[in-house]
C-alpha cells in the first residue's frame, strides 16, 4: 500500500464516497457531503433504500460463498468507505481465515484503512491495495502477492462500474480479473440501472456535485459483465430481491440497482 498521508483531503468540498457514506448511515462525512446528500434524497428520496439494499446484498451474497460454497478469498474492488459489516467482517465471521483484499486509490479510503486493518481476525488476512480498477491488469499482478491464484475465490464489484465510461470498458475489466482466476471462482457485481427517471437525474446532480461521474446502463449491459458465467440463483434480478436458492421475487419493491452472483465454470 503506498503512504497516502501526503495526499491532501478536503473536506470543505463534497467527495463521492463520503455522500455515499452518509445514505449509508456511517459516521465518516463532513457537512459539505451532508449538503450534497441531502440535495440528492431531495431529488430522488429512494437513494437511502437504495444504499442500504447494496449493503444487504453484499452480506447475503458474501455470507453464502463462504458458508455454503466454500469460498475463502475474497477480492473486492472498489469498496469505498468501510461502514459496518464490510466484506471482512461477513466473510471471516463464518470462516476466520479467509483471506480479504480490498481495492482502491481513493486517499480518503486508503485512510481508513488502517483502522479496518485491526478488525480481522488471528487465522484470516485483511488487507489493501492502492490500485485504481482501470487497471485490472495491475489488481491481478499486486493480488497475486496476497491470494493463491490457483485456488477459487470471489472477486466483487459493488456499484462502482457505472464509473467506467462505456460499457465495453465495464466488460473489459471485467473479463481481465476473471480471465485470471481459477475455475468455480465467483463474481458478485451490481450497478444502477436507467430505468428510474429521478435516480438517473439524482446521478447526473451527483456528477456534477461530486465530480465524479457515474452512468446508469441498461439492464442488459450490465448482465453482459456476467456473460459465461454460471449464474446462481435467483440469478440477475434486482438486488434487494437476491437471496440464494429463491426466487427474485416478492416481499419488496425492486430497487433500480441490479446485480448478481455467478461462477466461473
């Protein structure tokens, strides 16, 4: 990991991931980030639920790979800011030796990171990279000093794709960090969809807020990431519908964020 001390964080000015932080319910956002997130649920209010939704289905999904597939190496891309019941803490409260590599090259992040580094457990493995996820190639050469390539293990992208600017560079890094792990290795993958007028209003604000762009795609742009992979059930649904071995189905509204779990046959 590389001495982020000497990159300045602003907090006068709002920043992406502490927004998202604060429709999380964490602690770690500043007012500016409180003024930009609240302008956000003004435009569309179901950005919370939203939030919460992604967290949701990052338990379940973590949960289920090391309980039931047997999964003891997790490769998360992207995290952002850790909040509670991050995907150590899931994974390694069902098999404490699971092995956790976080990815980013956000300053704020790579801040807290050390912090989140003291919360794994004795038998397991918690760590960072500082890498950025447009270099996929990069990720797979810096995570082979940490994971056993020759041994299955999940790799993670939570909602932070829709930053890629084209949906073939979506698949790219996609397909490059999958061509490098082993068969019955899994990928968990959700982003925002654009069938939802205000959040996608709500997303064009947040680029012009946050400065960073995100674009929502169209639901068969993002399953195109999934392409030849075996999807677990429920499959490709809305992600507060995902729960293994169940229908996508039923008890709440679908969110306009989509995802899914499959394996690499």
């Amino acid at each position: 990991m590389s001495d982020d001390r000497h990159r300045a964080i602003r907090t006068d000015i709002p920043h992406s991931s502490r927004i998202w932080n604060y429709w999380l319910g964490g602690n770690d956002h500043y007012e500016a980030d409180r003024i930009a997130g609240d302008a956000g649920i003004a435009i569309y209010p179901g950005i919370t639920t939203l939030a919460s939704a992604s967290r949701q289905f990052l338990v379940r999904a973590v949960r289920f790979l090391a309980a039931d597939r047997g999964i003891r190496q997790f490769l998360d891309i992207g995290p952002g800011l850790p909040t509670m019941q991050n995907t150590h803490e899931v994974a390694q409260r069902t098999a404490p030796d699971s092995k956790i590599v976080y990815v980013d090259n956000d300053p704020m992040v790579l801040a807290h990171a050390r912090t989140l580094l003291t919360g794994t457990t004795d038998e397991g493995v918690t760590t960072y990279l500082d890498t950025d996820y447009h270099h996929p190639e990069l990720i797979v050469a810096d995570a082979r000093h940490i994971l056993n390539f020759t041994r299955p293990l999940a790799v993670l992208f939570m909602g932070v794709l829709g930053h890629t600017t084209s949906t073939e560079e979506m698949r790219h890094i996609v397909r490059t960090v999958l061509g490098a792990v082993p068969a019955d290795s899994y990928l968990v993958l959700w982003d925002g969809t654009d069938d939802d007028g205000d959040y996608m209003r709500l997303c064009r604000e947040y680029t012009d807020t946050a400065g960073e762009p995100y674009l929502p795609r169209a639901r068969a742009e993002i399953r195109s990431a999934f392409d030849g992979l075996d999807m677990v059930d429920p499959g490709f649904v809305p992600i507060n519908q995902w729960k293994p071995g169940h229908p996508g189905t039923g008890e709440s509204a679908p969110v306009p964020a989509y995802g899914g779990v499959a394996r690499k046959p």
